[in-house]
DNA sequence: TTGTATGCGTTATCAG
DNA sequence: CTGATAACGCATACAA
C-alpha cells in the first residue's frame, strides 16, 4: 500500500503538499496539484484514515450504545443517528447491551480506547457510576431516550411520565376502571418507571384506586407480554384494560389475551408505547404513545457533534409524544367488567 | 491524557516494558508488572487503541453494511455478528445503504479508509463492480444474506430459489390454483430475483400456467406490500394465495387484503419470507419460510475472521430455510376461486 | 527479563 | 505556494 510519501516522491513534491492537496486543494497551485493527483493515481494511492485520526487526535467516529438493536424504536433510532453522522462523514460503532451494565460499561471502555470523538448512549441507569465518569472525565457525550430533564448532562428524550400518565387517561376517558399495566423491570429501565408513575399519577388524579396486583413488570419482549398479560387475566377481578411499556409488550399482550379467550378491543382494550413501524399493522391496530424515534437519533447526533466543538453548556431536547388512538382500546363494556369475576381462562 | 511514556518514567522503566505488560504480561516479572500498574494508576493511565491499530496495521474493527437495519431480518443478522465480534474483541462500524448502490459503494470507500480489518456486506448486487474490485485488492470480506453458491467469494446465505419453491408448493398443496407473488424490485435485490424463480418453477412443475400479471415488483416495505395486493386483487381473475418476498410485505399485504374486504386467511393466503421475530404475533399467523438470520450474522463473522487469518480458500456456507406453517394459509375456498370473477374491491 | 531505537502514515509548525 | 521536519502513542526487532 502506497503513502503520501510514496507519491510524494512520484509528483517530486514535499508530503507536506500532498497533504495540502487532500486537505485543502485549493492551498495549491492547479499545475501542482494535477501532478501530485496524476501520482496518486499512478502508485494507486489510499488515504488511510486511521492515521490521520491518529494525528489530529480525533477519529471522526462516534460510539453508539443501546440495549437491543431488535427492538423496532432502537433501530429507528439508530438509523436516525447514523444517517446524520453519515451526512457529517462520522463514522458509527455499534454497540449492543442486553440491558446488561457490565455489557454497557465495557463496551464503554472499549470504544473510548477505540478514540471515538463522542458516544450516544442509551442507558439503562442514567444515575449510574458510567455517566457520572464520563462527565467527570469530560468526554462528550449525550444520552438517547433519556429521562432527565436538567443537570450536566446532554440527552434526547421524551417525558415518559407524561406518556404514562396520557395512556392511561385515554383508558380512563373510554370508562375503563380497573387498568393494569405491563411495564418493562424498572431495575433494568428507568423509562418503564417513569411510565408507570405517570399512569399512577393519572389514576389518582381520577379518583381511582392503585391495586399493586395490577402491576407486573416483566422483560422487554414479545414473550414478557405474553405471559405477563396472562397472570394478570388471573387476577380474581381482572383489569378491563391495559397500558404497556412498549409496543413489544403490547403485541405479546395482545397474542396472550386472545389465547386466554378474549377477543380485542371489546373483552380488553391494550395501549401501548413507542409507535413502532409495525403498530398500524397489527390486528387491532395499536393504539399507542408514539415517540419520534428517528428525530429523537437525529437530534441526540446533532447534540453530540454540537457538544465535541463546544463542551460547554449541557442541553436537553424533550420531544413530544403523542397519543395515537386505533383500534385495540375501546369503550369499556359493562357486561364484562370486573363484577363478573370471571376468571376467563 | 498519559502515554506509556509518561508510565514508563514513573515507573522507571522502559516504554517497552510498558507495552509489555499491556500486551503480554506474563514475559515481564511479576514485581516490575506491578511497579509498572502502580504507575499506570498513578497517572491515569488510558490505552489508546487507535496509536496500536496505526503501529500494528489492524484497526481490529469490522464493516457491516446492511440495506436497512429497520428490517428486522438484519437487525437480528446484525445482532449476530455484533455478538460474535464482542466475544472476539472486535468493533463493528455499521452502515446503511438504503438499497442504494451508490451509497454501498461510499460507504465501502470510508470503510476502507477506516482500515477496517474486514467487510461484512449485504449487498444488493453482487456480481456488481464494486465486489469485484474487492476481490481483486485481496480485501478480506463476506457476502452476508448472498445468492451466491460458488466461486471466489466467500458468503452465507440460503437456497432462495429453493425457498420460494417450498412456499409455492405449500399453497398448491393446499389446492391454490392462482398463486401471485409481491415480490422486492428485482433490480434491488436478487434476494427477491431468487425467490420468484423458485416460485416460477414450482408453478410449472405442477402444471401451473405462469401469468406475469400476478407478480409484482416493489420495494421492501409495509406499504409497499399494502399497495401491491390491492393491485392484485384488482386483476379479473384474482389470486387464492400469494407468496410475499418477505415478512414485511407480507404484513403489509395482510394489512391491505383486510383493507379490500376479505377475511384472511379464507379468501386469501399469505406466506412470507424471514420469519422474523412478530411473525408468530400477527393476525393470522403468518406462514414464512423462516431463515436463521442471527445465526448467520455470527456465521459471517466468524467465516470473516477466519479468513483475515488466513485469507486464501473462499467459503460459502449456505444455511437451511424451513416453512413454518402457522395461520395465514389455509385450504382454497372453491367457492371463492378464480372461476366466480369476481373483483373483490 | 529488560532496554534501545526505529517505524507506522499523516498533520502541523515553521521557514523559505 | 512549497518544503523540511518534528510530533502523535504504541509495537517490535534487536541487543544486552
């Protein structure tokens, strides 16, 4: 593989103008440059990007962190952020946790030895050691689907409470009473948590009560869903309707009802959180919080880059969520409602 | 930020020694290891990974390009080689292209510039020049989700001529007589290509006349397979079955079948392709031919690394498919079939 | 087991 | 507008 120098030598220039001619052509004269292009050409030249970012000390690349690329709202995200590092010439590295902080936390150590300019990172535990280093350290970086709203750290997000607490108010507007929810373990994300205390919020300020057996946190998957709606269908008076964390939840939900014997919306109305690609497709079609996944990766890749020129100032964009209503929440039938104690399995 | 220099001198040592016990701790004697990590603590000490990639000539980072990772077919394919390049201690740097060949073409570019040690590529053409060229500079890659089955490359992928044969010939086996397909543009994709001779041939196998006009082209999306079968039910003599190039168009098409007023799967059947994650979630069920993709995302990668070991002796692994018969078929209604005419719309 | 010296490909500083 | 040359942080041959 040919270098600078080697064209160097071909075009009878210094290396210094070689560089010139890749970096700011126009710093050379065209006669100059002609002839040390004609070089490149004719040694077959490649630029080799890793020793530039070893010299300027900045890799252009940036680390991406998020809990499981197979979730649709992450892979939007994701796409978000990539094309806008794209459209910049940032390079993205991938980085999957499980949910797992130990995964989060080397991964971490990993990328910062790897030189990434920045990081996007959606975390599992925004009040956790790893954040508090990377601020301490001074390492730019933004949290995606965060949860805080102020303080020193830069983060994209949306106001989860608010989501919660909307979702569940829809139910409730529809003559819902008895409302469960399935959330994702609030030890493993902080987000489910804080949907959860929006739909608790949202009860109280109804004149509702709070029946923790209403509650099941379970993992955030298809089969957590599943199963969970189905314990909760076990309950001695069981809810007439259900908010769930997320989109995933929400279709195992729905997969897991019918299998009991009910039929959707009219037996149990389910919502549920993100607005997947999908959710207008399924059968019912999901009622649900929709978040602006792909501006929400965008926008946390604009931050990021905008912080690496300037470290100073924190900023935190909140997007809005909106309620989309379709076809898997409906009025709430009398004949079926919790007095019928009914265990429909 | 310190170097192994810096170490060094507090460590009074030399930098090679420094590098030593980074590298292979065990060649220095344990009390100068431990004078030597006393220092690093001392200092603060961060490897940089980069300077070792420059010195070394391995970045230790691979490429994965994918056409869109919101598919969840390579958002799990992703998944797999992701986990097996953790395991081994690689960063992977992912791209999107969009289906577009230029962007595949870009990418590949600022990949190569990365020195990234290797490629992972799901490409959309590959016997374009831009393989070719790879090839011919010896640039260590493989062809993930690849047609092809011999010759100078490596790849994995699976029979898709083969799996769009065991689809048609599930829905004639259920007594389907006029069986479309939804196919994703075959200048797109020659996944798709594949699959529609595969369904071409089991169609003439079985005496079936081929009519162009049930297929058709478009591209890998939900609306896209909404808008196709609506097209196809507006033809005289209109399908009992159709086979869709992939889940999501086959959600799609399921979506749009409903949308034009006939029950699934009595009035119509569909069978996809991937067998991804929500295919055993929707309504109906949807029948697919299921490939591993995570499976072989690792498979990639591992078939990658091996072949940066040792770059000689192509390999091509090619993976089996399997049709998963769930609810979207069923048994042709006669009473629906093409002989009654009727548009449906 | 440890040290010395050199090189990796580029940028950047300073002269000219 | 161009050239000479010193970094950048680490690995590695070779020597001791």
């Amino acid at each position: 593989m040919s270098t600078i120098r080697d064209v160097a030598r071909l075009a009878q220039v210094s290396t210094a103008t070689v560089s010139r001619v890749i970096n700011s052509p126009d710093s050379v004269r065209e006669k100059t440059r002609e002839k040390v292009l004609r070089a490149m050409k004719m040694c077959n030249y490649k630029y080799n990007a890793l020793a530039r970012g070893f010299a300027t000390k900045k890799s252009n690349t940036i680390g991406l962190i998020i809990p499981n690329i197979n979730n649709p709202v992450f892979a939007e995200s994701t796409l978000g952020v990539q094309e806008y590092a794209e459209e910049k010439q940032i390079k993205v590295i991938l980085g999957n946790t499980s949910y797992k902080i130990s995964q989060e936390e080397s991964l971490i150590k990993a990328l910062r030895e790897s030189q990434v300019d920045g990081l996007i990172i959606t975390t599992t535990n925004p009040k956790g050691e790893i954040i508090k280093s990377l601020t301490d350290e001074g390492i730019p970086f933004v949290l995606l689907f965060s949860t805080v709203k102020n303080g020193p750290v830069s983060a994209v997000g949306v106001d989860n409470y608010r989501g919660g607490y909307v979702a569940t108010e829809h139910l409730i507007s529809l003559g819902h009473r008895r409302i469960g929810m399935i959330a994702g373990s609030f030890t493993v994300t902080d987000r489910s948590y804080h949907r959860w205390h929006g739909y608790r919020q949202c009860l109280k300020d109804h004149g509702l009560p709070y029946d923790k057996d209403l509650l099941v946190q379970t993992e955030y998957s298809l089969s957590g869903g599943r199963d969970s709606i189905k314990q909760l269908l076990k309950h001695g008076s069981p809810p007439s309707a259900v908010f769930c964390s997320n989109d995933y939840i929400a279709l195992g939900a729905i997969k897991g009802a019918r299998e009991a014997g009910l039929s959707l919306p009219e037996d149990l109305s389910i919502v549920g959180f993100d607005d997947m690609p999908t959710a207008s497709y399924m059968v019912p079609a999901l009622t649900t919080i929709r978040q602006p996944a792909y501006e929400m990766g965008r926008r946390a890749c604009e931050l990021l880059l905008q912080k690496m020129e300037n470290p100073e100032k924190p900023e935190q964009h909140m997007m809005e969520t909106k309620l989309i209503v379709r076809e898997s929440t409906a009025a709430v039938q009398y004949d079926t409602e919790a007095e019928d104690g009914g265990d429909r399995q």
